[in-house]
C-alpha cells in the first residue's frame, strides 16, 4: 500500500552492548564507566560507556544485565553478535614490557637494557646490553608490568632474551674454568 514503510535505515556509528554482569561484580561497577568490546578477528578493541544497569537479577542466568553505548565507526559491530565486553575498573599507568623479554634467574628477573656508548678515541657509536634486575608486576596479554628497574623510554631485547643469557652465562663459565 502506498505510505507503508518498506524498511528503516539504523544509524550504526553507535550501538547498543548487552552484557551479564554477575551480582559480586554490582558494586564496583556503575554509569558511566568504560567498556571495551573485543571482536573476534579484530586485534583493536571498540570502547564505550555503561549507560544502564538494571535494577533486577535475571532468575535464569543469576546475572545483572548492563548496557553500554559503543562507538562502531567502521561498522563492525553487527546486530546480535557475540563479543566479549570488559569493564574498565581502574585505571593505572605502568611501565610495560614483553614478558618474552624477562629472564627469570635464581638471583630473581632480569632484563637486557640497551646500553649506548660513544668512544672518545673514535667517536663511534657501540649498542651493548645490561644485565639490569628488575621488579615484575602484573601480566597480561603477554605484557609484563616493570615496578622498579627501568626507565620510560629504555630499550630491552624482547626477542631471545633467554637465549642471550645463556650465552653470557655458558662464556662465563668458560672463563672460570
């Protein structure tokens, strides 16, 4: 019939997440708060605010549904796909590293730092490492938090860190004997 709407066009910049929320979890979460929506196939997390908390505990799955309201600029988010969503807490700043890069030794962890040094004689410029101990805190998405040892902007070797430690150690042993 003539007037009757054929289809309606979504904006889909911006969607709705529904999530669970387990009855524990209620008190450390609240409006306003950041969300991060992981999609499969996609290494770049979409981010959101909780906009709803419902006052009611769903009798079937003992879970509180929350929503939030998710910036999807690229279109990934599709209505009534799974993902997985992650309330932000808290918020800290930490100095992070590869966990690959920390040698766990028996004296505790250490880390190779890359050390610069000019020669005076020849003004050439030589890369060398330090055996340099360090404080490991949390771990994560094999990130490693670094509390005390390093400085922002210092350089480690990531890759083969444990196998330079046995080379160093196998040459001082050698020199030893």
């Amino acid at each position: 019939n003539i007037g009757d709407t054929l289809f309606t066009i979504g904006d889909m910049d911006k969607v709705w997440f529904t999530g669970d929320l387990y009855p524990e979890d209620l008190p450390k979460v609240h409006k306003g708060q950041d969300v991060l929506i992981a999609i499969t196939g996609s290494d770049k997390p979409l981010g959101g605010k909780v906009s709803f908390i419902s006052p009611m505990v769903d009798p079937v799955s003992r879970s509180i549904k929350i929503r939030a309201l998710v910036e999807n600029p690229n279109g990934e988010l599709k209505a009534d796909m799974y993902v997985q969503g992650s309330v932000t807490l808290a918020e800290r700043k930490a100095l992070l590293v590869p966990t690959q890069a920390i040698v766990r030794t028996p004296e505790g962890d250490v880390i190779f730092k890359r050390i610069s040094q000019t020669s005076p004689e020849t003004s050439v410029n030589s890369i060398d490492f330090k055996k340099t101990p360090v404080q490991v805190g949390n771990e994560q998405n094999g990130m490693t938090a670094i509390v005390k040892g390093l400085e922002d902007g210092d350089e480690v070797v990531s890759d083969g860190a444990w196998l330079l430690d046995n080379v160093l150690n196998s040459s001082e042993n050698l020199k030893h004997d």
